[in-house]
C-alpha cells in the first residue's frame, strides 16, 4: 500500500536506492548498477535487496571504474536499463524511496527511462542528505562519512562505492535520523518533505546540477478509503449488539443449547456457570460448532455438553466502541462471532457478522484493530498514520467535525491502552516487575471528553491503589510514567508542553493522594492556582483498574459540585475571553491566521465544564453538557443552540486546516487560514465566534440558577 503524507518516519516501508554510473554529469553519464535495500517500522532489512549491473551500451571511462571497480567486463551480458528498472520497479512496489543525494539517482533513472522510451514518473523520496543538515546545520560537510561519524553509525568501508552498499549505509543513517528528526518537530513524510524544501541553497544547487527534486507522497494515495461508509464511524458496538447475551451453563445437551438459539433467535450462546460472566472465564458456542458436532454423528451426541464444544478465548469488543472497531477485529481474527462487554469486563451483549451487513466494509475500518493489534511502536504509529485521511473522508461524506473529533479521541485513547500495556511488558523485560499495586491510566482534557483532533499531545494521569511499600511504588510507577511518554511521543502523540503527563509526579499517585489533591484544588481561592486543574474533570479511564478510576472521578465530581467557589473561580478563568473579531467583524489575524482554540473553542468547551460541575451534570462532552444543561432548563434554549452551534462549526474549521497543514508537511495546530475556508466557511466562523462574545457574562449568570 503506499503511504499516506502523514505516514510517520519511524513506520515507514521504504526503499533505499543507489546507482554507480560512468560519470557524474546527470546528462551525460549512464547507469552500470542499481542496488537497493528496504527499510521497514525504523529497522533496516538487510535480507531484502536488490542488485543489477546494467550495460551502459557505451564504455565506462577510466576514472569511473577507478571508483566503483565496474569495467566493461563487468557489465558485458548484463541487461539493459530496461529491463533492469523494470525488475527494480517491482522490488519498489510503489514504495518511497530514499538515498543520499537522491536527486542525482533520480535524474539518471528519468533520462535512462527517456532513452529506453519508458514514460515513468520518479517515485516519492527523501534525500538523507536534506534530512542530515536539517538535523545538523553546523556540520562541516553532509556526505555518508561525515553524517555516520556525527550519528555513530559505522559504514562498512570495504563497500564504499558499491550500489547495494551505499544503500545500506545510506539506509543505516537515515534509520539514526529519525529521533533526531522527531526532536526537531519532524515525524512524518510530509514533514520531512517540507523541511528539506526549506534549504532553498540546497534545493537551488541541485537544480543547478542538473538534479531531480524529490518528489512528495500525493496527498490521497490512489484507491484509498474510497468506498468509505460513515455508518461505523457514527454508531457504537452497543447500538447494534444483541441483548441481554444468551448465556447457558456447560453442561447443557447440544439439542437443548440448538433449541435455545432457534428460540432466541441468535447464531451463538456464551458458555458459563454464571449467568453474567466475565469475559475471561467464558466461551461460546456457535451455530456451526453445532452443525459440526451433528455432522460428525456419534451414539449421544444430542446429549453431548457444551462446555466440550466451546471456543476459548473470548474475542470481544467493548460496548462503547465504534462499529469500525468490531468490523475491523473480525476481519483480522476471521470470526463471525464477538461478546460484548461493559464496565469490569462483563459480557453484556453478543455481536455478529448478521447484525453488520448493513455496514459496508472499507480500508479504514482496520484502523481501531490495528492499534489493538499493533505489538510494537512503529506498528502502532502506522495505524494510527491513516487517521487524517479517514477524518478527510467523513467529513467529505458529511459527517458532523464533533463525530470526527470523537473517532479520532477513541483511537488516541486506544493508542494510550495499548501504550499502557507495552509500557508493563517493557517493565517486565527491565526487570522491574509487575505493577505493585493495581493502577488506572487516565486520559483527560479533549481525548477524555471525546473531542481531540489531529494535534493531540499527551494529557494523561495515573492512579494507583494505596501502597504498603509507597517509596517501591512511585519508583516503578516513575519509571513506567516515563516508559509510557515515551512510547506515545514515539508513536506520534506528543509530551504535552505544559507536563500533565504520567511521567509528572503532579499527574500520577494513589488514591489518597489524589484525595488531598482534589481538596486543595477545592480549598484554591486564585484562578491561576487552578490551571490545568479543570482539564481533570474531563477524564476518563482507559487502561487498568476502572473501578479505581470510576471512584477518583466520581468523588473528584461531588467534591467539584459541592464547591461553588471552584466553579466560580473556573468561571473568572473564562473571563478575559474575547472574540477575534475586528471592530468592524472581521477576523484578527496573526502571520495571516487566527487561533480559533484560544479564540472561541476554549471559551464554549470552559463554559460547558464550569456550569456543569456547578449543576451536577456528569457528562463529559461539551455538547452533552450543553444539551443537559437545556433538558434542566438552565439557560435559554436559545442561546444554548448557538453554543452548541458554534461548538460545531470552530471544531470543523480547526479540524479542516489540521488535514491541510498535515498533507502539505506542515504541523498541524489550532490556527487557520480563512482562505482555506472559503467566504461561507468564514461567515459561518465569524456567526460562531459572535455568539460566544458574551458567553462568561452567561456563565456568571447560569451559575447559582437553579
């Protein structure tokens, strides 16, 4: 498949390419041989090469030979450019490709397939050499020797000048610039393409020699995501799941478990004495283990229990998960059958391959699996890579940007379970053992309320059970905090600037402590003593122990609601708030853009929050806030529409211009271009960021309504 512009470096599936050549005039010097090695998921692969000598059809000089060793001999009976690019295009397989002054092999391959009369393009690419001084501008020279030397790697000199081994080396580097890269803010291909565009006398240089410019990946690969269905991007797993579960005790007969079905009208039971089992201890019996066990006959076999027959272990799905996910782990696992579970791992319903036929299946359904699946960190970042063009998609489809930002935080906080789990394996391996005391992992802030786009950072916390050995605890729990950053920062969710991370000892710690965090949060009586205290209160677990977790929440909730003072201190926090909007309506820009977080999102999200913890209203979304605080009647239905509205319309835009800025290699922020909007877009922008110009005077006057 080839890659996506936000595909991470540290994912990607490369070819890293070299030519020799009887000269180093890109217009005149013929190809004598192409080598080639591929790099996959940060590792390169040395098993998987390519080698051709090429005949030239002219004699190589003398000075040429000198380097590469390649004389007419050599290449006497080897195949022409032709067929050799022909089988060199089948070992890239539409894959990017990568090199060390790469422009120059470019250029050689477009003039050697002009003259064989082949119409080809030249492939996506990275130049390391591009990629090496933007990581080290001071160097005093950017060749293989010099970029090895700074980045410790070790060439093999006895190859030097030899296609296949300059590619390797060439691969060697560019495999130790990736965190090099990613300290400079690039992770991507789009990114990576960007910056080297950037060295505008590098790029002007090779232009001047005569070199082809490395291409950027398109910005939607061919055939991608194009029979996309938002169906399963807009319904949850218990939307559509059978319930209550058919559940029957292992030693019911077959003949009576087959009766069940038909009466219930279900294709499986789950297996367990108990009659709400936990996913763990559970099997399932299906319609075709029946038919199987019929068909093998046998004296009894009416009588047969079906504990025999049962599958372990459980594939499941939580209720709560998007249908995408489900469809997507059938597929992988090849089943037609998933129990669904609930809060503690509790079967609370079955889904089958029946109950989704209505939901056409497409690439990006594999995405939620894939995470799941993923078992190490470049696998989880490929995942997740498909994700600005699965939220191009829905968008273009119609769906509502508030339905997209909730796909995307399912899958952000996938990516931190998963992260969690390998964080414990990688404990084990270190020889820290496993965790000492049960513990929770909590998302917060924009993930937790189901509203993150695509420029997520880590807002993550931890809490554990109370210790008997405190000082054993915070120094394994320290060290998987630290595990954890790094692993999502790896994977493309980056440390969060202002620290609330696991790996901050103000974010993780017991219960108790917790306790005594949350009272003097409570007890504060200045606003900028409870900054990112508020992002807490939008939390949701994801990994761990969820009944420890569900506990913090729901004291930290009461505790927030019994507190008039905390809401009212959140409600100052709102404010300083003003629109960006001219005198006369326009929008303030800054370098031609304008933040519409810190410009309007802030202040509805803040406003939501705040007038729920003083109300009592547990939800956590902002629109789920603002649609109970109208069903309590607090507030005009009215002005709670435009909010709602408004909510809407900036989470669209932000959301619009994050897509853009990652296909074309930018980072992707919360300031946006109104040209890329469009007049209706900014209409419609400046509509929303008029109906919150006085939402803090709302919220001052909501507060004590009852």
């Amino acid at each position: 498949m080839q890659a996506a512009p936000a595909q991470p470096l540290l994912a990607l599936d490369a070819v890293v390419v070299d030519t020799e050549t009887t000269g180093l005039d890109p217009a005149k010097a013929r190809i004598v041989q192409i080598g080639a090695m591929v790099v996959r998921n940060g590792r390169l692969v040395p098993e998987e090469r390519f080698e051709r000598l090429v005949d030239p059809g002219c004699p190589i000089p003398p000075a040429s030979i000198a380097i590469h060793g390649i004389d007419d001999a050599a290449v006497r009976g080897a195949a022409a450019f032709a067929e050799a690019f022909a089988e060199f295009e089948t070992f890239c397989a539409g894959r990017v490709v990568i090199g060390h002054n790469l422009g120059f092999d470019l250029a050689l391959f477009r003039r050697e397939c002009r003259l064989a009369g082949l119409d080809v393009a030249p492939p996506p690419g990275l130049d390391t050499r591009l990629l090496g001084q933007i990581c080290f501008p001071t160097l005093a020279g950017f060749t293989l020797e010099i970029l090895a030397d700074r980045l410790g790697v070790t060439l093999d000199a006895g190859r030097r000048h030899d296609a296949v081994g300059d590619a390797e080396s060439a691969g060697r580097i560019f495999v130790a610039l990736i965190p090099f890269l990613r300290d400079k803010g690039i992770r991507t291909l789009a990114e990576a393409h960007a910056a080297g565009r950037r060295l505008d006398d590098v790029m002007q240089g090779f232009a001047r020699a005569g070199w082809e410019e490395p291409r950027p990946v398109p910005s939607v690969p061919p055939g991608a995501l194009e029979r996309l269905d938002a169906f399963p991007f807009r319904h949850r797993v218990g939307d559509l799941m059978g319930h209550p579960p058919a559940v029957v005790d292992p030693a019911t007969p077959l003949a009576e478990a087959a009766r069940r079905m038909i009466e219930r009208r279900v294709s499986s039971l789950f297996v367990s004495a108990e009659a709400e089992p936990h996913v763990a201890e559970a099997g399932i019996v299906t319609e075709r283990d029946v038919l199987r066990a019929v068909a093998a006959g046998g004296e009894g076999v009416r009588d047969l229990p079906v504990g025999g027959l049962a599958s372990r272990p459980l594939a499941h799905v939580a209720a709560d998960d998007f249908v995408y996910r489900a469809i997507g782990r059938m597929d992988r696992l090849r089943l037609r059958h998933l129990a669904v579970t609930g809060t503690g791992g509790r079967i609370v319903g079955a889904l089958s391959a029946r109950d989704l036929l209505k939901v056409r299946a497409s690439d990006a359904l594999v995405i939620g699996d894939a995470i799941e699946a993923a078992e190490d960190a470049p696998a989880m970042a490929h995942a997740f890579a498909r994700m600005p063009l699965v939220a191009r998609r829905l968008l273009d489809e119609g769906v509502a940007a508030p339905e997209v930002a909730a796909v995307i935080s399912h899958e952000i906080a996938g990516l931190t379970a998963k992260a969690a789990r390998q964080a414990e394996a990688a404990m084990l391996a270190e020889g820290f053992g496993p965790p000492p005391v049960p513990y929770a992992v909590l998302v917060l802030g924009s993930v937790g309320r189901g509203e993150s786009l695509l420029a997520a950072d880590q807002d993550n916390a931890l809490v554990t059970a109370v210790p008997d050995d405190p000082e054993a605890a915070e120094l394994w729990f320290a060290r998987f905090g630290t595990v954890l950053a790094d692993l999502l920062d790896a994977v493309g969710i980056v440390r969060c600037k202002g620290g609330v991370m696991a790996s901050n000892p103000a974010y993780r710690g017991s219960i108790d402590d917790w306790r005594h965090r949350i009272e003097g949060w409570v007890g504060k009586t200045r606003p900028e003593d409870l900054l990112s205290v508020d992002i807490f209160f939008d939390a949701r677990a994801v990994h761990g122990d969820m009944g420890l977790a569900d506990t913090l929440f729901d004291e930290a909730f009461a505790a927030a609601h019994r507190a008039p003072m905390l809401a009212k201190l959140l409600a100052e926090q709102i404010g300083t708030f003003h629109p960006p909007l001219t005198l006369f309506g326009g929008l303030k820009l800054t370098d031609g853009r304008v933040d519409l977080k810190i410009g309007g999102l802030f202040a509805v999200v803040a406003a939501a929050r705040c007038l729920a913890l003083r109300h009592g209203i547990a939800a956590r979304s902002t629109r789920g806030r603002i649609n109970a605080l109208a069903e309590m009647g607090i507030g005009g239905a009215e002005d709670l529409e435009r909010w709602r509205d408004a909510h809407g319309v900036l989470v669209q835009a932000i959301l619009q211009q994050q897509i853009s800025d990652i296909e074309a290699g930018r980072p992707p922020g919360n300031r946006v271009d109104p040209a890329m909007l469009g007049k209706a877009g900014q209409a419609r922008v400046k509509t929303a960021l008029r109906d919150l110009a006085h939402v803090a005077d709302t919220v001052r006057d909501l507060l004590f309504r009852a």
